[in-house]
C-alpha cells in the first residue's frame, strides 16, 4: 500500500548526457574547492583561529564507518553555522574520519555536494524550510537502488547549563535551549570554548530510515519496494496520460520537474550538480558555480508534493534525534526553585493532602499549606550551572589529588538509554564521597547530572546549599507517620519524573561499614513506581551501579562504629578535618554501570498494568502485585549491583592475606594464590559485567605496598608479604566488596577440605540447605532452582585448577596433605568460615533460649554483642562478627524461609526443631573447637540476658534523646 503523499505521478528529472555509465563509475571522489581559492584561504584562517580559542571535548564513541569507497557519508548538524560546520571538519581531521568541508562527487549518481554537511535549519533552505542538501540525496536515493548514503548525526554543545540565568553574562556564554544568535556564537567561541562538547552519533543508513519512515507511514508490508516498482520512465507516462488527455505534453517535459530535487535556488533551474555548490557552503555566503553544467537527460525521481512530504519526516525524525541528544546532555528546561515550591504546594495532589491535614490537625488550611511549603523548602534542589563547574573544576583537582585514577565500565549502555529513558542511578553507598563521583563521571562523559536524594545530615552550613546548588534534593533520615511530608515528597519526585529528570538514590539508605550490600530500602523505590504509575511520560530504567575504592577516607570511622562508638554527626569541622588527608594515597576508584533494568518488564512480570493509580493523588496505595513488584526490584538492583564489581588488587590482597595463618605468607605463596584467584574468575567469570584486574600478581603485591596497606619483611629464606600494623580491619571492608565472588568456590572448598572426602550427592544436599542463607547475605544472583548445574560448574573448575580431586564413585577429595595446592585450598576455604560461624552462634543461642521467649530486635542485639565478644577474644578484631545488618539479614533469611515465625503484635519469634537440622550442617564446614568456642559464647543465663536487653534498651533511649 502506498502512501497518500506517494500516490503522484512518476516524471523524470533531468541528468547529464554524457556521464560515465554507472558500471564504468569509479569511486566516489571527495575533493575540496578546486573552484573557489578565497573559500579555500577563508575556511583555512577560520580554522587556524577557532582552533586555537576551542579546545572540545569529544563524548562518546567515534563513528564507526565501513571501508566501502561507494559509500557517502554526511555529518547532520541541526542549525547552520559556520563555527559549527568548521569546528566538526577541524574534529574529523583530528580523529581520521572523512572530512566534512571536501566536496563530495559521485558522477553516476548525478551528485556533485561542495561539503559533506547537512544542516536541518538551513538559512537557504525554502518550500517550508526543508533541508535543500538532504532533499536532493533523498531523491538520489530514491532513484537510485544501489546508492549507499550513511548519516552521522552530530550534537554540538557549547557550555551546558540548562537552567535559565538571570545573568546577562551567563545568558551569553552558557549553551541552553535557545538558538543562538551571532552575538552569542561569538562569546561562545570566545568565552566558552574550552568548555565546548562535540558528539558523534552512530552512522545511520539513509535509504533504511526512508523505508521505515514509509512502511510506519503506510502500515503496509514494503512500502519502498513499492515505491521502487511504481516508478516508471516518462515515456510510459507520456503516453498513458496523454492517451487518457490527463495532461498535455508540456506538463511532462523537464520544465516541470520538481524544483526542491533538482534546484533549491529560485534564479536558476540548472543541474544538481552546479545548485549544490550554491545552497549548503559551510564557509562562505557567495559561493561560486562550477563549469560542471551539463545537458539534461532524464532519470526515475517520484513527484515533487511526495518527496517534499517524505523530506519534511525524515528531517523531523533527525531533529528529534538530536534534539532528545541534546537532552539527554543538558537536563530538562528547568525553572527556577521559588516558581518549582510553588507548583508543588499548589498540585493537585498537594491541595488534597493539605485538606486532609488540615482535617486530621484540626488546623487552618492556610497553616498545613505553610508546613508543606516549608518541607518543600527542605527539600527542593536550587541547581546553579555555576555551582556545577565550580565543582567540576574543583573535583578534577581534587581527584588527581586523591586518586591515581578513576577508572569507569560499561558507560555506554547508559548513554545509549539516556534520551527514550527516565534514568534513575541506583548506586551502592561506600562513602561520602559517592555523591560527588558519579555526578563527576556523567557530567564529564556528557550526560545531565542526576539529582540525588541526599540525607538532611549533609545539609550543615556552607556545605549544604553548595550541595543543593548542584546535585543534591535532601530528605529526612526518618519520616514515618508524618503523612503530609511524605506527600510533598511523593509529588516532588513525581515532578522531577514527569519532567525527565535523571534522579539518584542510595538504595541501600546509609553507608555500608563492613563492606558489604545492606539489605535495600524500599521508600524511594516505591515512590519511583507510585510515579510511573500515577503518569506515564518516558518509561523508567534503573542502573545499578557498582562503587569500588582501594582505600576510603571513613575507614576508621567504620571500624570505631561497627565496634559501638556513637556515629560522628556531619559538620563543617568533620569536613575541614577530611581536608588533612588529601594529601594520602587511595589508590584508584572504579565505577561500573551494571545491566540496566526496566522497570515495564517488572510490571509485566507482575502483571501491574500503567496508569493504574489516580494522577492526581498521592496516598493511593500500592497493591498487592506492585508491592511485590518493588520488593523484587529491591533485590534485582542489588544482585545487578555485585554482578557489575570490579575485583581490584586490594580486594585479591584481602581475600588472600585474611585468609592465611596470622594474614602473612611467604612472597611466592602469596603470588601463586593471587594467580589462583584471577585464574578462577576468569575461567568461570561470575557474571558478563563483572571486570577483573589486568595487574600480574607481583604488581598487586607491589601496589599494596605502595597503599601502606601491606608491607614486606625481608627474610634470607624468602621474603614475607603481610599486612601493615591494623590494617587488617580495615582490609576486611575491601574483601566482603567482591567476596560474593568467591563465596561459592569458598563454601565448596571448605566442605571438601573440613571432610578429607565427601560425596558429590552430600555436598550438593548441603550446599542447598545453606545457599538461601549466604544468597541472602550476598545478593547471589544464582536461582535456587538451578543451584545444581551452578555446583557443578564450581566443582569442575575447583578440579580443574588441582584444588581438589576425584576419586570415582561420586567422590571428592583433597590433594596430597604436603602438596602446594592443598595448602591452596585451606586458603581458598576460609572467606565462608565467618558467615558459617554467625549462622552458627544465632542458631546456638536460639536454640538455647527456647522457642517464644526473645523478640526478632532482642536476637539481633544479643547477637551483636556476642559477636562483639567473639572477634576481641578469637577473631583478631575483625569487625565481620559485630555487624548489626548481618544478623538482621540472617534472621530475615529464616524467617522468609519460614524456619522462624513472628507474632505480628509481640514480636516475639517461635520456631521448631528444624532449627537444630539447619545447625547440624554446621559440622561439616566448621572445626570442632571452633563449634564449642561458638556455644560456649552463646551461652548466656536469665540473668545475663535480662541484664543485656536492658543496658542495651538504655543505651538506645540516650541515643534517641541525642538525635532529638
């Protein structure tokens, strides 16, 4: 079926006569103006200035062409310019791609261009301001079936700041949504032009998007091969119509040809080849016609009204491509706070929550409205573009202070998401300095910045409001039960949603001490949803993002915590007092983009339709199916999250080191084992996104020398590698980042290695017993229904490596007691023993205790002590032992797992004899006197217990009346 705008009549246009025949046609030739030396010597000085006054920088991947020479290939910029058309020939000449100011010639194709630029808002251009340049290579196309044209579009940013300014100076300089004038390229060339972006797009095929634009058009099977098989020569039309007396003679002839295919100048109807020199010069206004005219002869071109209408959709569809680029670099068209406040308290939404409260109050409404306006002033972000390159400039010093390097992975998939997608950044939290790095990595590879969900702890004085001039939105630590603030924050984020703002949040809700994920929260997880489903604008994607540092700035501070000391409030001091350790080594800090998730495969999964919830409220509850939905999402983001980890040379130093005898090995040894390591992650890499250090093990040990966080002993029978004096708490934090790498190869190890021998049928029984346990401490990705084939996997590369060997008859057994890989495997073994020893110790003291008699909050206190306990007197102080959050997940794990029950109103837990079955597993992973020193510490009298419970209830009261 053919579209309405294609049903026309078929002419022919006229070409020369004398033209090499298209199987006699050389290559296609690009050359620059041969006719026109004041172009040549114009287009040269420009260059040499602009070339000097900018300096861009290029985001992105450079085009990748193929190396067909009959292919032409055209840069597509969106307004003409001559700075713009000469800053991207001056970028092609400096990255080897084909030049843009050279004209492009291919004489079988009756096309003669005079630069390879096309300019969707041409100052030449007429018949309702259609691009004369790709008018004439559409009907080339058109005509032509062998015609290879490939598109480049090209995103030209000359300083970013979205924002409207109320500076006349900033209005001049900064790139925003305004065409600009030639006062303003002017300052931009002179002001902003160190801070100018240039981004290739990938090359588009042009006859592709002209049959995708028609078969959208005509929802028929092939349009363009309908098009192709109506086009007929103008001798069969001559006498069809004029058998018919449709049309006289004249109105075939080639005067009336359509002028927009083969002249874009009203003052001459001459050629292609002679009206291109004259429509789309990127260097000057008077350009000069070649000697190239030539007689006409006709070829098939489709009617003028079609080709115009085809034309005007395929520069609409490149103009919302660039134009959804440019957005995706410079943010939304955003208004100022003052105006942002009172939309909020205004909405909808918002009338209706403050009327409820009101009600509920038994206040005025005109007060409620004054309290929702003073949350939103907590909280809504005031971004200032030149708060932004402050810090831009700032964290660029700061980083080469801090850092040797930071290293990014996977940045692509986000840039290819960013223009159809709301993005939302769903990070791991390590450090304060999260906040800024990942805002710095997407500002400098040239996407918006994301607002990020700041807890109002940061928000202290000079440091607040420059966060909230730049990145941050804050919220409060704990809102529960106010629901007029939890209204204002449901609509804010609707707001910034709706109008595609990229957001960040720390799902997880606070910083990891140990090193490891915290189980997430699911507040702004569910108010992502409860957007999307209130109004669906782009769809929502989330990137789990993976953090990794070599060293970090709180790591003392995590140990004093983790051990009981009261956490340190945020202050303007703390801040000048991190400022002494800029002058320290952190070694290299990575960032890696996990696989994106989208969020319409969740409700598909889940069954919850789009727009289910009322656009105008903001207490309509989640149901059932969504809520479900976020807890999987919860989960997804984390498991994608440690999927994403990069195992640096620290993190292999601690898995080694920590795990050997009093953490010290022989140099040799401990290169081996650090072999070993990268051998099994390679051999059978955790998952597709997960990157492995490319350092050799001698440089790992070097660099951690360099790190201050091991050091060597100089010994005549062989030099020893162990760690620096107490660092090895500290190094347990860079261990637990990617020991859910390992923890499996571990677990395996340690059961074949604690027996001697062991059934392969008894180790997969195991296995599976104490998987949920470790999947939900780690956020394992491995399902449990398919843990099998993954244990095997493990086991055949554990056999591989010589680790562990096997005997026949379905049995595993350790190498030979004295051999270098049994001494392998005991290491290799000992990562799991900890988690094992936790499980352990709770299911110790429950058992003991007895079933109804302690709350879920009572296990977990009791735990941390004990755990506290443990690591003073047998653990050498690592902090694994006294983490609150991995108790807390362990019993969430039995209980989910129905091992364990709870009484809604009491909280009180009861539980039966399986229990003790879970606890009997131990035995297999676990050296007697390691089992008795757990019961021993487990066990605790009445007396103890209710003297524990109560100082610890104590405590907790002094530290509420702290806060408040």
């Amino acid at each position: 079926m053919i579209p309405k705008f294609l049903k026309k009549r078929i002419f022919k246009a006229p070409v020369s006569t004398d033209r090499t025949s298209e199987t006699d046609a050389g290559p296609i030739v690009t050359k620059p103006y041969a006719n026109a030396p004041i172009n040549q010597l114009y287009r040269k000085l420009s260059g040499q200035l602009l070339d000097v006054a900018v300096k861009p920088k290029l985001l992105g991947e450079l085009p990748d062409f193929d190396s067909d020479e009959q292919v032409l290939r055209f840069y597509v910029l969106q307004d003409y310019s001559r700075s713009n058309s000469i800053l991207i020939d001056l970028q092609t000449q400096e990255h080897n791609l084909p030049p843009a100011l050279v004209g492009v010639n291919d004489a079988a194709h009756n096309i003669k261009e005079n630069a390879a630029i096309i300019f969707l808002n041409h100052p030449h251009a007429k018949d309702n301001q259609l691009s004369p340049r790709l008018s004439r290579l559409v009907s080339a196309v058109l005509q032509y079936p062998e015609l290879k044209v490939r598109l480049v579009p090209v995103s030209i940013l000359w300083g970013r700041a979205p924002e409207k300014e109320d500076s006349l100076f900033k209005l001049l300089t900064a790139d925003n949504w305004q065409d600009p004038s030639i006062s303003k390229q002017l300052f931009n060339i002179g002001v902003m032009g160190r801070d100018t972006f240039v981004q290739f797009h990938p090359p588009q095929d042009l006859r592709t998007i002209i049959n995708d634009s028609l078969k959208g058009e005509s929802a028929g099977p092939n349009v363009f091969d309908s098009i192709s098989e109506g086009l007929v020569s103008k001798d069969l039309v001559s006498k069809d119509l004029a058998s018919k007396d449709l049309v006289s003679k004249d109105l075939v002839s080639k005067d009336l040809v359509s002028e927009d295919l083969v002249s874009e100048d009203s003052s001459a109807k001459s050629s292609p080849a002679t009206d291109s020199q004259d429509t789309e010069s990127a260097t000057t206004d008077n350009d000069v016609k070649t000697d190239a005219e030539k007689s006409p002869s006709y070829t098939l071109v489709a009617a003028a009204d079609g080709n115009r209408e085809l034309v005007r959709m395929l520069q609409q569809q490149l103009t919302i491509y660039l134009d959804k680029q440019r957005a995706s670099m410079l943010g939304p068209d955003l208004s100022d706070r003052r105006n942002l406040v009172d939309k909020l308290v205004y909405s909808p939404a918002i009338k209706h929550a403050i009327e409820l409260e009101a009600a509920e109050k038994g206040t005025s409404v005109r007060d409620a409205r004054s309290q929702a306006r003073g949350y939103a002033n907590e909280m809504v972000n005031d971004y200032s573009h030149s708060i932004i390159r402050g810090f831009y400039k700032f964290l660029t010093w700061l980083w080469t202070q801090l850092y040797d390097g930071v290293e990014v992975h996977h940045f692509e998939r986000v840039r290819d998401l960013a223009t159809d997608y709301e993005l939302i950044y769903v990070p791991c939290h390590r450090s304060h300095v999260d906040y800024l790095l990942l805002s710095y990595v997407i500002y400098k590879r040239g996407l918006s910045i994301p607002y990020v969900a700041a807890g109002d702890n940061l928000d202290v004085p000079v440091l607040g409001p420059l966060l909230r001039g730049a990145v941050a939105f804050y919220i409060r630590r704990s809102f529960r039960g106010n629901a007029l603030y939890t209204a204002v924050l449901r609509e804010y984020m609707h707001t910034l949603i709706t109008r595609n703002t990229p957001i960040e949040y720390f799902i997880e809700g606070g910083r990891s001490r140990s090193g490891r994920l915290l189980p997430p929260k699911m507040g702004m997880l569910a108010m992502t949803v409860h957007s999307q489903l209130r109004q669906t604008n782009k769809p929502v994607v989330f990137i789990p993002t993976y953090i990794g540092y070599e060293r970090i700035m709180e790591g003392g501070t995590y140990i004093g915590e983790l051990k009981g000391k009261p956490k340190e409030s945020e202050s303007l001091i703390g801040l000048l007092k991190v400022g002494r350790k800029i002058e320290r080594i952190f070694g290299n800090v990575h960032l890696s983009f996990g696989t994106p998730l989208h969020l319409s495969d969740f409700m598909t999964k889940f069954d919850v339709p789009a727009n289910s919830l009322p656009s105008n409220r903001t207490d309509s509850p989640l149901d059932e199916k969504a809520s479900a939905m976020v807890d999987n999402i919860g989960v997804k983001v984390m498991q994608h999250i440690n999927k994403a980890a990069v195992i640096t040379p620290v993190s292999l130093l601690s898995l080694v080191l920590l795990s050997a005898p009093k953490a010290a090995l022989d140099e040799n040894s401990c290169r081996e084992q650090i072999a070993l390591y990268q051998g099994l992650a390679q051999q059978l890499p955790y998952a597709d996104d997960t990157v492995i250090t490319d350092m050799s093990p001698q440089e790992i040990i070097d660099y951690g020398i360099k790190l201050k966080l091991i050091e060597r002993t100089p010994h005549i029978l062989g030099d020893i590698i162990q760690v620096a004096g107490k660092q090895a708490a500290l190094l347990s934090y860079f261990r637990n980042n990617t020991l859910h790498v390992f923890i499996l190869l571990s677990f395996l190890s340690a059961l074949v290695a604690r027996n001697g021998r062991i059934k392969r049928s008894r180790l997969d029984s195991i296995a599976e017993q104490l998987y949920p346990f470790l999947q939900g401490e780690l956020f394992l990705y491995y399902p449990a229904h398919g843990l099998a084939e993954t244990l095997n996997k493990k086991v055949d590369s554990l056999l591989s490596h010589g680790l562990i060997v096997e005997l026949g008859d379905d049995t595993l057994s350790v190498p030979e007691s004295n051999s270098k890989r049994y001494q392998q495997l005991q290491v290799l073994a000992t990562p799991v023993g900890q988690s094992l020893e936790r499980y352990f110790m709770t299911l110790a003291l429950l058992a003991q205790q007895g079933s109804g008699n302690l709350t879920e909050s009572e296990v977990v206190d009791l735990c941390h002590l004990l755990g506290q306990r443990l690591s003073v007197l047998y653990a050498d102080d690592i902090p694994d032992f006294f983490d609150r959050a991995l108790f807390t997940s362990f019993i969430s794990a039995l209980t989910r797992l129905d091992y364990l029950q709870k009484d809604d109103e009491t909280g009180i837990l009861t539980f039966d004899h399986r229990i003790n079955d879970i606890a009997s597993h131990a035995k297999y992973v676990l050296t007697p006197d390691m089992m008795q020193i757990l019961q021993q510490v487990a066990s605790l009298n009445e007396e103890e217990i209710t003297h524990a419970i109560t100082e610890i209830s104590n405590k907790k009261q002094r530290k509420f009346g702290r806060k408040r």
